[in-house]
C-alpha cells in the first residue's frame, strides 16, 4: 500500500546492483511512494548487474559514476539537477566494497593497499558525495541523505575484517557532515544499521548463511528483509522524519539490543 510519502520528491539511488540489492528495493519503494530519481552506479558494477531492468520499470535515467571519483560525481549531480528539473530532495549512499574479503584476506593479515580501496570506496566515497553536493548547493532545504551501514562499526564480527572499520568511518563522516549540512541547509544526514542480508555482496561473505540463521534466531522480530529496509529508508527521505539527523538507526529486528536469546540458549544446553 502506498502513502504518497515522496510525491513530488525527486532524487538520487545509488547502488542498485539487481533485484537483490536493498538499493534496488529503495528505489522500487520510493518510485511507488511518488518519487522521480535518477539511478547511478560504477560503470563496472553496471555490467555486472541489471541496473537497466531497473531504470525502465521506474522511468528512471542511469547516470554512471565512479563514488570515488569527484569529477564523476560532479557530473552525476549536475546531470540529476538538470535531468529532474531542479535540486534534489534525497540520496541513498548504498556503496561498499572490500578487496581484501574478495580475495579471502584475514584481519591480521590484510594487504594494505586493497584497505586503502576498501575505506575510499565504502566510506570517503560517501563524504565525496556530500561535499560534492554541498558545494554544488544541489540538495534542497530538508533533503535527506541515507547510507547504508552494518553493526559491526560498534562491535567485532570477524568475518566483517576491514569493512567493519570503513563503516565506522562511515558512521563518523555522516554525524561529522550531518552538524554541517544541518547548519547549511537544513539537510539531514543518517545512516541505517541494517540486518545481515542475503543480498549479492552479503552472500560474499565468508559463513554469511550460518551467520544469517544465528542472526534471526537472535532478534525477538527476526531479520528485517531488503523490503522491510526499503520501507524504513523511505520514511527518512520523507517529511515525517524532519528532524532526525546524525543518527545510526538501527533496523535489525531488535538484534542489535540483545544479549542472548531463549532460542541459543536451547541451542548451548542441547550442546
């Protein structure tokens, strides 16, 4: 059911790989909440997946761009404004990628180079998209900007290894950014912790299935899925959350506040 949450909104979806990705979701959701958006990804990422599928179910035009490259995402945002007719209303940062747990590389073994990739594509990328933006003047009065984000900036999941330090520095770039966007222009900036999901990057990870079980057996809701994220990530690009800024809002079902749950337990003692 849709609420007009967006109508008359328009935006900038980033990330959207294929129907799995909680990039894809959004845009699906924000589409039918009324919001007219341009789609954008790294050009190889867009061989890779099926971002064109995408951008003809939502009327949507593809801007490639390379989040790590400044020059590219001067171009994403001056072509949006001009493409959607004015400044936009939000932005989804949904970018993240670490050589290092590609290429099976332990914590205490990482190749520092591939860490250097790792923080510039999943979280400088996302300070680059807002300075850009913010220079630009390109987000309108009470936009939105949402990243993406994972628990393991706050607490040691060894499989995470080095993206759990670029998401922490993720985290801290968007309170950092947030206090200057809000002073400016009264835009807010959060990002979404969300359940371990079996999208196309998640399934990457090493034991991710096993990992995914304990997850909802944990969280007293569950995992919360790409949709359910999707619907979430539309509330913050909406008017309802105006005043909602330099937030980790967490969006796991209640997993992130639980110690342990009556279901391990069972598990431990039949052990």
């Amino acid at each position: 059911m849709a609420y007009g949450l967006l109508t008359g909104k328009h935006g900038i979806i980033s990330g959207a790989l294929d129907e799995k990705s909680i990039a894809w979701k959004v845009a699906l959701k924000a589409k039918e909440e009324g919001a007219t958006f341009t789609l954008t990804n790294a050009p190889i990422a867009m061989r890779m997946g099926a971002i064109k599928e995408l951008a003809q179910h939502c009327n949507a035009e593809i801007i490639p761009a390379d989040a790590t490259s400044v020059e590219d995402l001067e171009k994403l945002f001056t072509q949006s404004t001009e493409i959607l007719g004015g400044k936009v209303d939000f932005v989804l940062h949904s970018i993240g990628m670490s050589p290092n747990i590609r290429k099976g590389k332990a914590y205490n073994d990482l190749n520092y180079d591939w860490f250097k990739q790792s923080l510039d594509i999943s979280a400088l990328s996302f300070h680059k998209m807002m300075q850009t933006a913010y220079k630009l003047d390109a987000i309108n009065e009470w936009g939105s900007v949402v990243a993406l984000t994972y628990m393991a900036a706050q607490r040691t999941f060894p499989f995470y290894t080095d993206m759990a330090d670029a998401k922490a520095v993720l985290e801290s770039i968007a309170r950092s950014f947030g206090y200057r966007y809000g002073k400016y222009r009264k835009v807010r900036v959060n990002t979404v912790s969300q359940s371990p999901t079996p999208t196309t990057a998640g399934g990457g990870i090493g034991g991710f299935d096993k990992f995914y079980d304990y997850a909802d057996k944990i969280a007293p809701l569950g995992n919360a899925s790409a949709d359910q994220c999707a619907d979430y990530v539309v509330t913050l690009f909406s008017d309802l959350t105006r005043m909602v800024t330099m937030q980790n809002l967490f969006h796991d079902g209640g997993f992130s506040m639980t110690g342990v749950s009556e279901e391990i337990m069972d598990m431990v003692n039949k052990g």
